[in-house]
C-alpha cells in the first residue's frame, strides 16, 4: 500500500544529509565536550560550526546567545518560568500575555505560573484567528505586563502572526516578548534581528532535524534562570551533558531550512494549493484562515458531519497520515482549542482535519491523497447518513 505523510507539522523526517553529518559523533568523535583531553576538545570546531550555521539561520547576532535545551517545550518552559523567578515573582509587574492558540507548553506552564500568583491574560483573536497589534495594545499594562508570549505561526492553523508588530508594541510598553518559532523555521523567513524579539523558541525535528534537541535564542544582554542546575554546561545556563550528535544535527538542518525557504514557498506551496483547492471543492468543507496569512505547508480543514477522528483513521487505512490538530493532543475528546478560539461550535470544534506538507512531499502522494480524501469523506459521511 502507498504511504502519504502529510503530518509534518507534528514532526519531520530527518533530511538523510542531515543524518550523515551526525554519524560520526556517536562512534568517532565521541568525546564529552566538556572534558580537557584531545577526545573532550576534537568535537569543539563542528559544535562552533553548528552554532554558526543557527546563528546565520536566524540572523543572530554574534553577541547574542543560543542556548540549547531538548525540545521547544523545554525551551518555552524555560523562558516563562525563567522571567517567573527573575522578574514576576518579585511582584512589580506580574502578569504575563499570551495567545489563545498557543502550544500546551506555553498554556499549561502559564497556568502553573497562574497558581504561584501570576497574572496570566489570554488575548482574544481577531477576524482572520490571530491576535494583531491592536488587540495587544488593548491589553497591555505598561505598569503590569513583563512577558508578552506570542507565537510566531500556529502549528494547527499555520496562521502567521505579526511578531515584529507586537514585539515592538511589547517595548514600548516595557515589556519582553517571546515567541515559539517551532512552525515557522523552514517555513517562513525568521530574522530575529529584523523582528527584534527577546527570546525565540526552536526545535530541530520541526525542519528535519532529529528529535530531542532545540534552543532558545537570548537577545543579547537578557538572561534567564536555568530551569536545570548541576554542572557548569554552557556557562552554567543549562547543566547537563549537551547531545553533540543532535547538535551537529540541528545547525546543519537548520542551515538546510534556510537554504530551502524559496522552495518551500514555492513548490511546496503549490503542492498544498493543489491539496487544499482539491479539499474545498467537496461540498461543506471550510479551511481555516486565509490562504495568504499562513505558512506554505499547512492545511487546517473542517469537513461537515465528518468527525476529526473518523476521517484520520479512514485516511490511515489508505497510507494517508494526517492528524486532528496537536499530536499531543490527539487524545482528548475535548474539542480542538484551536478551533473554539476561532469561534466554532463545540460540535464543528470535532471535525477538523490538519494535512502539513514538506519539501520532501511529492506531486504523485498529492494526487493519491486527493483521491483517498475525497472517497473517505464520501464513505464517512454515507455511514453518518445512515444513522
Ligand atoms: N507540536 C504538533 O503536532 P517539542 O516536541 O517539545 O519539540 O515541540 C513542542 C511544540 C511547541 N510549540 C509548537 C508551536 C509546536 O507545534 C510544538 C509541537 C506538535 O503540532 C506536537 S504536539
């Protein structure tokens, strides 16, 4: 049977280039990079090229700090509980703004904050589901809010939201901002400098690099309080042995990501124009968001009378892989947060179906996805009819 992956957005293949480039940090240079001997100090040049190549990715400047951590949810625990111990605890301004759609690790770590006593607002969307400059300056408090939490795309809608908009708003009102980048690297461009954020959230298996590996970009002259302690690692801003495999890894992918924006924003979107104009011919289908305020790869749909979950199995037993929304969330019945925060019912809440493209996807899975999307939602919505 043909397989079709179409969940790029829950994770990614690792590029085979980007594999070849890890294969001799596990069993030739294997040395801890902290230790003082020639196999401790051999992986430091390739380590320095992999900071290079992110530094570049994303424009950082060189006084600037990457810090690596395992995953974007440790990265965005990071930055909220970091601003928690080094500014809202002590009381003078202790609240923190946040999107409705955020990831589970930006929500969830705000809720925690919210029982030590933070105040956490949850901005309201727009029209088009994202929140905008005006709805931010409608909530800020100059003298309240020290953390502005703001996605830079969302990872089920794939909507883009003004980041360099409200990172400016978040400054003039004596604020930090922070975004999760995970869904936009690779996707989208991504200029810290240009943007002008104080931390950014990333993590290598969104754009083809391993799992278990991501960091934080610091604005130069900010520091966070290390969630982790113990040793010296880093400067003593994350204890723990770095993974130089996943490392080499992630600067190479990331390298990669950038060399491959113009193709992303060209084949990879016509591949998933082809995609979704093939999906919303079929009668009482919506997509979510305009098509020209989202990232290239994404495909948020809601089938009328078709639930999420039916849909994803059907297609799983045509090779399709798709998913309902977050990966991590999958299995809550409740219904997709993303889409009650766009306004929907809680029974159109159940029906979406998330297709994420990469540049790895083909013309031929395309047409056979069309195919099998369109006799499963022909099949599905026959069983439905039939109750
Ligand atoms: N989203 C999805 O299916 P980790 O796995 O910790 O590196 O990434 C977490 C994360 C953080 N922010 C955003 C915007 C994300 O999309 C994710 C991961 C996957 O949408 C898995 S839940």
């Amino acid at each position: 049977m043909q397989k079709v992956y179409l969940d790029n957005n829950a994770t990614t293949l690792v590029d085979p280039k980007v594999k070849e480039a890890m294969d001799p940090f596990f069993t030739q240079i294997y040395g801890n990079p902290n230790s003082l001997h020639d196999f401790g100090t051999e992986p430091h040049p390739y380590m320095r090229l992999a900071f290079d190549r992110m530094y570049k990715a994303i424009d950082a400047p060189d006084s600037s700090d990457i810090l690596i951590t395992s995953c974007a949810t440790e990265s965005n625990n990071m930055v909220l509980k970091g601003v928690y111990f080094d500014i809202l605890r002590h009381g003078k301004r202790p609240q923190i703004i946040i999107s409705p759609v955020e990831h589970p690790c930006v929500t969830n770590t705000a809720r925690f904050l919210s029982e030590l006593g933070v105040e956490v607002i949850q901005l309201p969307l727009n029209s088009d589901g994202i929140v905008d400059g005006q709805i931010l300056k409608k909530y800020i408090d100059p003298n309240k809010t020290a953390l502005v939490s703001i996605m830079w795309a969302n990872n089920e809608t794939g909507l883009i939201f003004p980041v360099k908009e409200l990172a400016r708003i978040a400054h003039d009102n004596g604020a930090l901002f922070h975004t999760d980048a995970v869904q936009a690297i690779g996707k989208i461009p991504v200029d810290v400098r240009d943007a002008d954020v104080d931390f950014l959230t990333f993590s290598a298996h969104k754009f083809h690099g391993p799992k278990g590996i991501g960091g934080i970009y610091i604005r130069e002259g900010l520091r966070l309080t290390p969630l982790l302690h113990g040793g010296e690692q880093m400067g003593g801003k994350r204890a723990g042995t770095v993974n130089v495999p996943s490392l080499i890894g992630m600067g190479y992918a990331m390298e990669l990501a950038a060399e491959n924006l113009e193709f992303e924003q060209t084949e990879v979107k016509r591949l998933r124009d082809k995609l979704e104009d093939s999906i919303a011919s079929i009668p009482d289908t919506m997509v979510i968001g305009k098509r020209e305020l989202r990232t290239p790869n994404t495909i948020l749909v809601s089938v009328k009378g078709v639930e999420g979950e039916s849909m994803i199995w059907d297609l799983n037993k045509k090779g399709v892989a798709a998913s309902t929304g977050s990966a991590c969330a999958s299995e809550s019945l409740e219904p997709n947060p993303t889409f009650v925060a766009i306004g929907f019912d809680s029974e159109l809440a159940h029906t979406g179906i998330r297709l994420s493209l990469s540049r790895f996807t083909t013309e031929q899975e395309i047409d056979y996805t069309i195919d099998v999307f369109k006799e499963s939602v022909e099949r599905l919505r026959k069983i439905s009819s039939s109750y």
